[in-house]
C-alpha cells in the first residue's frame, strides 16, 4: 500500500473545493411561452361574415375552443386563456387589454373570411328613347335606340388561408403599448422612479421590443400558413393589415398574429369549416405551427407532423 501524506490529502481537498466553487450551476432555461391568449373573433350581436348557412363568429369560437384544448394537452405548463368561450363580444380594446392584463407571451385570434359576389352585366337589347333638340320653334323630337343591360351575381371564387401580422406602418402604435407595457411590469423600490416612457434609451429599448414582436409573429404565421399547405389548403400568404378588425395585433404587447381559415362565401371552405373534421384539422395545424415556432425560439428543430408541401406566398 502506497502511503499518502497529509499535505497530498490536503491539496486534494483545495482542488475538489475550487471546482465545488468555481464550476457553474447552470440555471434552467426560462420558458419561451408561459401563456397563450387565444382569441375567437366577433360573438355575441357581431356576428362577422356570414355564409350560406353559418355565420363567422360561430366558426371563430369552434375552432378557438379547438385549438386552446390541443394546446392544453399539448402544453400543461402552459397557461391558456381565452377572449371569450361563449356567445358573447368583447370590444377589440377589451381584447387587447386583457392580453396585455394577463401578460401574454403569443396573441393568436380565429377569424373566417369572406368576399363580396361579383357584378355581371350583359346586353338584354335595346329600347327607343325619345328626346328633343332645339328651342321654340326650332324644337325638333328624336328618336334613338338605347342598349339594355340585364344585371346579375356569381359567387368569388376567393377561398383558401391567411395570415396576417401588423401593418409595419403601425409599428409606432405597437411601440407605444410595448412601452407602457414594460412600464407597467417595472418592477421598482420605494426608492425609485419609474422610467419616462419619452427617454431616448426607454424608446429605442420599447422598439427594440417591437422589432423582435414583429418578428416573431412573422415567424408564427408564416409556421401557420405553412402547416395549412401541408393539409392540403390553399395559402394566400402572410399579409400586413391596418383595418379596423386588425386592431387587436398593434394594440397587444406580445407577438401577435390573425389566422383567416377560410372563405365563408365560398361553398367548398364553408362546408370544411363547419365540419368536425375540418374544425379539428385547422386546429392540429395552428397547434403544430405554435409547437413548432416554441421549438425555435428555445433553439430546438423539430420535424412537423404533417406532409411537407409547398412554401407559402408572402404578400407585403
């Protein structure tokens, strides 16, 4: 037996506390999403587009129901939240308020899109028309054939997905509500003072968030397009929108996206979206576009559960 002497033992124990001491814990990572607020458009007396026998808000609250549930399953630790789970409307600022309210970390609002019949006219024939030139004396009548036009309405052939983000020329509005947001959430001593929201550093922090907002929710819609192609949909793209029913995207502070499922004035998307099959598979694909989208903001890639297909068009 090889005999070790004390100061051998001692130095031993020195390089085991060193490394005890020196080596770091790391930290577990933060989560990327700790809630989602999902959004059912219009409801109660809105009742939104209307089809040949359903009306949007319905629709809306179907599949926003749908998606929440699969993200429950999905995503226990995850706390969902929702606008509305029954026929009624909050206003667009009550929404936003209480996505803001309740810190949302994904703004994802359901709605069904529709688009006006087209106007045809075609030539019936032609009737007389009497009409007179001249004055006094001089007054002369005439007579002259005029065409006759028949007027009539086929369905829009729109149909198919989109999604839209904020309007970048509303990034302004969106900063402000990031800004009074952050100052909200400020949490401050009894000694300090809350930031200025008008401070040069507090504004280029505000838009900085805003930048990473936008860019984000670009990412979520273009993951939710792309899952709707995979099913076999057609994708009019991820688009920026400054209407009024957009209001809710610039007005929350959170990425924020509105996903249109489908054409209610079109007979085929109709039909899909009042299915069972149809409100369960939009819904597997909004879920599937937030797992995958919470994969990349924690640097991880995962392979979607649905058929690669075609990249979707993006119109800005």
């Amino acid at each position: 037996m090889i005999k070790i002497s004390t100061p051998v033992y001692f130095l031993s124990w020195l390089v085991m506390c060193f490394f005890s001491f020196t080596t770091p814990v790391p930290h577990p990572q933060k989560p990327s999403l700790r809630t989602i607020i999902i959004d059912a458009g219009h409801g109660g007396h809105d009742h939104g587009a209307k089809g040949e026998y359903s009306y949007e808000k319905d629709l809306c609250l179907e599949v926003a129901r749908k998606v929440g549930k699969k993200l429950e399953i999905q995503y226990p630790e995850v706390k969902i939240l929702y606008t509305r789970t029954t026929d009624t409307y909050p206003t667009i600022h009550e929404r936003a308020e209480f996505a803001n309210a309740n810190k949302g970390d994904l703004f994802i609002s359901i709605h069904a899109n529709a688009a006006p019949p087209i106007r045809h006219t075609k030539l019936a024939g032609y009737r007389k028309e009497t009409y007179y030139t001249g004055k006094g004396k001089k007054r002369k009548k005439h007579i002259r054939s005029v065409p006759r036009y028949t007027v009539y309405y086929t369905d829009n052939p729109s149909h198919g997905t989109e999604t839209y983000i904020w309007a970048a020329d509303r990034t302004d509005e969106k900063e402000k509500f990031i800004g009074t947001d952050m100052v909200a959430n400020e949490e401050l001593d009894s000694t300090e003072i809350a930031p200025d929201i008008t401070d040069p550093q507090f504004k280029a922090k505000a838009l900085l968030w805003t930048k990473r907002f936008f860019d984000k929710s670009y990412m979520l819609a273009v993951l939710v397009e792309e899952e709707f192609v995979k099913q076999g949909r057609f994708s009019r793209g991820v688009k920026q929108r400054n209407h009024k029913g957009i209001w809710v995207l610039q007005a929350t502070s959170m990425p924020s996206i509105l996903v249109e499922i489908g054409f209610l004035t079109y007979k085929n998307d109709e039909k899909y979206m009042n299915s069972e099959d149809g409100q369960n598979e939009i819904a597997n694909n909004v879920t599937e576009s937030v797992k995958r989208y919470k994969a990349a903001l924690e640097g991880r890639q995962i392979r979607s559960e649905t058929e690669t297909g075609s990249e979707p068009k993006k119109s800005f």
